[in-house]
C-alpha cells in the first residue's frame, strides 16, 4: 500500500480508484509492517515532486502518523 503510495509521489502517476478503495479498507494491515520500512518509503514518497499525491492515501496516514492528518486540512500558507 505506502509502496503505491511512494509511486505515485515519485512519478506522479495516478493510481486507480480500485487500488485506493483498497488501500483505504485495509489501512489499519499498516501496522504489521516494521517502522523501518515504513520510515524508509515514506522518506521516499516525502521527496518526491509530487507529495501531493499523499491526499489519497489518508486513511493510511492516519494509521501511520495520526497527528500528520491534520495537516492536509489545515489552510497553508505557501
């Protein structure tokens, strides 16, 4: 799933509405995964040109970094 997720921030590819209905049922399988890989995929999806793509992934970051989520819905300033 963070994999997916990490894709599409790196190449700004859309992923499927398929894969994202799924990613957001099995979210919380998340947690099975080790920190570690977690850190590193996220490291990678965090450099990416296209972080943006990590809007469609919420239910999964809220597994992950529940307090990350807020920010996507607080107004920024940029």
């Amino acid at each position: 799933m963070l994999r997916a997720i990490r894709f599409a921030c790196s190449t700004g590819f859309d992923i499927d509405d398929e894969i994202i209905r799924s990613i957001q049922r099995k979210s919380s399988l998340i947690l099975y995964v080790s920190g570690e890989r977690i850190k590193q995929e996220m490291d990678k999806a965090l450099m990416g040109d296209y972080v943006y793509m990590l809007k469609k992934s919420m239910p999964l970051l809220h597994e992950i970094f529940p307090q990350f989520a807020r920010c996507f819905s607080t107004a920024q300033n940029n």
